[in-house]
C-alpha cells in the first residue's frame, strides 16, 4: 500500500477525511456520507509500515508510548492532512482529514455577510462553535487571510495541528504547532502574549486554563479567535462559565460580557442542488442587551434576543436552516433531522 496513491484517489473523489483500519479496504466520506475504495483489504503490518514511513522519530517515540498521536502531513500536488494515528483491537488505525492547501475566501464560502465584519473588529473575543467536521476551521482560515491581506499587524495561530498554512501578506503570521512548538495551548498562549501580537488564533479552548488566558487576552486588548464544540450560543456561553469553579462564576460572566464580540455555530449539510457542503449559521452578536444578559446569569433568553434580533444580523440555527431549505440547497428531511426545535422548523416549513 502507498499512502499517497490512496490519497490520491480520495483527493479525485473530494473526500473529506480517509479511514485507514486493518482488516478493512480504506474508506473515504464524500459528502458525509462512508464508502469504501475499490482498494485489497489491510492487514497490520502494511499500516504499521505506512506509519513508520510518514513520521520522524520524535513522533514515533510519542506514539509508541501513548498509543495515539495527532499530526499534519503534505502531499505535494494534493495538499495537507490531519492525521490521527491510533492503537485499536487488530492493529494501527489513521484517521485523515482533508485541509485544502488554497485558503479559502470569506466570498467564497456561503457565509452571511455579517462574518465579514467582524474582521473588522478592534479587540475582543470571536467564538466559531460546531460539532467537528462542521467546517470551523475553514472559517476561521479565511477570517484571517481576509485580515492578512487588510491589515498591517501581528497575527499569531496556535493549532492542533496547523492545518492552512498562510503567507504573510500585509501582516506578519506566525503560526505554532502543538506538541512540535509548544507544550499546551496555555502555554503558547501565554508566552504568545508576550510576543507583540495584535490577533490571537486559539486552536480549541479545551480547557480552564486556556479559557481564562484568552478572555484576558481579549480583555487587555487583543483580538482574540478560538473554536469550542457547542452546537449553538446559549449553550458556548454556558460551556465557558462552567469551566469555573463556582466561586469564580460571577467574575467570569462580568468578564466575559466585556470582551465576548461574537458567536458564530455551524452546522453543515449536503446540497440536493450540486455536490457539495453548505453551512447553516447562528449568529449571537454582544450588544448590551446580550452583555447584560451574560453578566446576570440569563443565558436562557439568548435564542429570544437572536430572534428579535435579525436586523443587526444575528440569526438562530432553525431560521438559517429554513433559509437553505426554501432556497433549494438542502432536503426537508436533513432539516428537520438537524434542527434545534424539529417541531417548530416542520411548522416553519410547511407555512
């Protein structure tokens, strides 16, 4: 088995992410959607080779010694990869996931307009918020090329792990890579801040130490992006106060009702139109009424202001949702089954 040639036949497919499992033949999702390649069965000892192939020593010994390990890898011509190498019942297992090597345009992406203005923004904090695969990563990759080639400034990433490489354009771009460049995201954070940057790309906030770091960073007047695994704004804003302790909860939420700019969650769903993925985003936007809500505990009445709300832009998932469906782009039944409240979006639907 070679790799790359698997790879490769993934790439002519437009396969998001490839599965490589011993004792099956490798399976590809196009679209969402699981198949297998017309490609022998693999057995262990050909994963294990393929493994040793495309990494160093370095991330062989991690590997070895916590029998899991995420990394990138290129494939000149086709592009970069996500990769996940894991131990599993009959051998090594590789989850790989496609990162298109051309950073995509805010234009580009079906996104509402409103996203672009919030590259705008002076400081603060942007939250774009999914289940993974939902397409955070590409948001945010052209959120930042769109400052890239705006502005004059700093902008450090901090990924697990880099997956669009940038060139620096009017802006300066460093990018680090966790476990290559950097212990923790707490601790790239930290010392990023010591670096003279003027925006922040937080791969993930997976956790309090690196939550409290970036709405600090946020608060001293960086502008700071970061991603969590929520499927909408209420529940992101929720997510981050609990991290605390609860002594500490009503300081986070004065907190976080100052520097919170934006929460932008996604899902995606398969076009009936063309092939292809399209997004489905909520909007919340940090007016005070948003802030006021944050500071007092009142995080239930989110979806209420995101509904009375459309004119400055915010919008809820079901009416995003609704939107795709009557312009064509998805089926009922992926709308519905998607939905935050399906009862009410079949209403919707059939008005």
């Amino acid at each position: 088995m070679h790799l790359d040639e698997i790879l490769r036949t993934a790439y002519e497919l437009d396969a998001s992410d490839v599965h490589l499992v011993a004792g099956q033949p490798p399976m590809v999702r196009v679209h969402t959607v699981i198949r297998p390649l017309d490609h022998d069965v693999l057995d262990a000892d050909t994963l294990e080779r393929a493994l040793n192939s495309i990494l160093n020593e370095k991330q062989m010994e991690t590997f070895r010694s916590a029998q899991d390990l995420d990394f990138s890898y290129e494939v000149p011509s086709l592009g970069r990869y996500r990769v996940n190498a894991h131990r599993m019942r009959n051998g090594i297992g590789l989850a790989l996931r496609t990162v298109k090597s051309k950073v995509p345009q805010l234009g580009d992406l079906n996104l509402p307009e409103v996203i672009s203005r919030l590259t705008f923004l002076p400081r603060g904090l942007v939250l774009v918020t999914g289940d993974t695969g939902s397409g955070k990563s590409t948001t945010l990759a052209a959120m930042i090329q769109a400052m890239n080639e705006r502005y004059r400034k700093h902008i450090i990433t901090l990924e697990d792990p880099v997956e669009y490489v940038f060139d620096s354009d009017k802006c300066l771009i460093e990018q680090r890579e966790l476990g290559a460049d950097m212990p923790t995201f707490a601790s790239g954070l930290k010392h990023a801040l010591r670096q003279d940057p003027d925006i922040v790309l937080v791969g993930e906030m997976r956790d309090l130490d690196t939550a409290a770091l970036a709405i600090s960073a946020a608060e001293t007047g960086h502008l700071v992006f970061s991603t969590l695994h929520t499927v909408n704004a209420s529940q992101t804003v929720e997510r981050i106060i609990d991290m605390y302790p609860s002594g500490q909860q009503n300081q986070i939420r004065s907190m976080l009702s100052n520097t919170l700019q934006a929460v932008i969650s996604q899902t995606l769903f398969s076009r009936i139109d063309q092939p292809g993925m399209v997004p489905a985003i909520e909007i919340l936007l940090c007016t005070p009424a948003v802030r006021n809500i944050i500071r007092e505990a009142r995080t239930f009445e989110i979806p209420n202001v995101i509904e009375t709300s459309r004119q400055l832009g915010m919008n809820s998932l079901d009416n995003a949702i609704s939107e795709l469906y009557f312009n064509g782009f998805i089926s009922r039944d992926d709308a519905v089954a998607q939905a935050a409240y399906p009862e009410k979006l079949e209403q919707m639907l059939a008005a």
